[in-house]
C-alpha cells in the first residue's frame, strides 16, 4: 500500500476512491472498502481511500470533538489489512476547507486523483461550509458509489455507537459493531518501572492520543510480537494512575501472564476482550497491589472460561 500526503505525488493509475474520516474502521466502513474493491477490480482501476488529518471537528472544535477510535496509524494499518493499494492522507486545515465543492471535484478528484469511481456513506458532505453533498457528484459526471447505513440488530453501525458501548464497558458491543475486538497500538516504551516493583511486570504501550475512548482494567490479549505466532493472553490497565500520580496522563500498562523477555520497541496491538473494573484510587502501593492481583486472577478466570488459558 502507498500512502500519499500531497496530491503532486498522485499514482499514474486511474482510481477508485472512498472518501470518509473512517474513525474505528467498523462495519459500515469495511462494507464501503469492499465495494471499493470490487469496483476497482471490474473497472480496471486502482483502490484508493481518502482521508482527512487531523479529522475536522478536532481541527474546528477541539473542545468538543468526540474521543477517537483510532490513531491515522492505526487506520493506516487496518485499510492495507483490507486490501487497499493507495491512501491520500488530506492535512485538514483552514485552506482546505475552504475548498469549493466545485475545486474539490475538479482540481482534486478529477485532475490530480484521476478518480473514475467515487464511494461515499450515504450523508457524506463535503467542500466549505459542507455545502457538497450526492447530487453534486452526479452533477459533476462522477460513477458516483454510495453505501447505505449498515444496521445490527436494529441499530445503526456508528462510530458514536462504539464509543458509547466502550465508555460503557460493552466491549462484547463494541466488538459486534467493529467485526472484531476494540484494540490499541502502540510502541513497546520503557516506563517508571513501578509495576514491576510490585511483581507485575507490564509493556508500556505508546498511545498517540490523550483521550482514549475508554478506562479502566481489562483482559486483554497483545498481538505483534516477534517470534510468537499467536496473541498472548494478560490483563491491562488503562488510566491516569492516581494512586501514584495526582496529574497523570493516560497510560496503557500490560501485563502478559507467564511471560519474560525484552520486547522494548515492538509495534504491538493490545486487544481490549474484557472489563474488570473502573480505575480506582487506593490509600498504599501494598493496597495497589493487592488489586492488581485480584485483576490478573479475574483475566485468568475469563481466559479459562473462554478456553484461551
């Protein structure tokens, strides 16, 4: 997959294009990549995916924009999972909203992108003031794809849905909405060490952003790792630690179960499967301990039960 920043480094191919935010890559999303594959493959033309960075309501209203699901890496990651060979990563920002919609099309899909094929999710918008909408596509002459919503079990497949589930502790929701389970990645980072004072050695996973979608203690199962074919089972906490710090910043801490060696520097991807509990506060390191037990037994006992131990 080749990855593109500006669109002077545009392929010589013509395209098929799916233009979204594409935040978590759930179910909705993963249909839309597949049309994109097929029409790309009946057509003759090359896949490509469009997408915006930072997303536009963090670049408008930071404040308020919703937590993200996954990092540009992790999205990156996911579209050459699905077979995607081309992605244009859009820096959003003042001058590229300003973009008309008649710019848009013309300057950037027709002549730089070559795009013969547009997919777009049913109330895509687009151009300043989100002024571009279906009928402008089909306006402009585009083989213009769109995908319906995509429902289960009644509900809507939303990015909101999956935060909400998350924030929630349904990660067994999140996981139907996704079409797998909730997962971080992140460098392996040397870290205080304190873990590991206590008998529980953790991998510090880098997070890129500071507003996880959600907190807590969680078995989890970490997959990357050089030289182990399969996912290792452990438990996780994701917090502030505030039992040792007053002002922490969110920190992804995972202990794996009989497991040694040096893993410093491994890209991983920590698979959120289940939520023990919400992070607390306690009044010693010896209490802190003593919870920390509790949690990797209760990650065994869900392991066991899910014949994964």
């Amino acid at each position: 997959m080749q990855i593109f920043r500006h669109f002077h480094q545009a392929a010589n191919h013509p395209l098929a294009v799916a233009i979204g935010n594409f935040d978590g890559l759930h179910l909705g999303h993963q249909a839309l990549l597949k049309r994109l594959i097929e029409v790309a493959k009946t057509q003759h033309l090359k896949s490509a995916v469009m997408t915006f960075e930072p997303h536009p309501r963090e670049f408008f209203t930071p404040d308020r924009a919703p937590t993200r699901l996954t990092s540009l890496r992790e999205k990156l990651e996911l579209f050459a999972e699905a077979g995607v060979e081309y992605v244009y990563v859009c820096h959003f920002n003042r001058r590229f909203a300003a973009i008309s919609v008649e710019d848009f099309m013309q300057d950037i899909l027709r002549n730089a992108m070559d795009a013969r094929a547009v997919l777009v999710g049913e109330d895509f918008r687009f151009g300043a003031g989100r002024k571009g909408g279906m009928e402008d596509f089909v306006r402009g002459g585009f083989n213009l794809q769109s995908q319906p919503q995509i429902d289960l079990h009644g509900n809507r497949v939303s990015s909101t849905a999956i935060r909400e589930a998350l924030a929630n502790g349904q990660l067994d929701i999140a996981a139907e909405l996704l079409g797998r389970p909730y997962s971080i990645s992140g460098k392996v980072v040397h870290g205080d060490k304190l873990a590991r004072e206590l008998g529980y050695p953790t991998a510090n996973i880098h997070m890129l952003h500071d507003r996880p979608p959600l907190f807590g203690i969680y078995a989890v199962k970490l997959e990357g790792l050089a030289g182990y074919g399969n996912d290792l089972p452990g438990v996780a906490s994701l917090g502030v630690r505030p039992t040792v710090k007053s002002n922490g910043k969110p920190t992804l801490e995972v202990h794996l179960f009989d497991f040694s060696g040096d893993i410093y520097g491994q890209h991983v991807r920590v698979k959120f499967m289940h939520k023990i509990r919400d992070e607390m506060k306690f009044d010693s390191l010896e209490t802190l301990k003593y919870w920390i037990a509790q949690d990797a037994d209760q990650a065994r006992d869900y392991f066991k039960a899910h014949s994964i131990l």
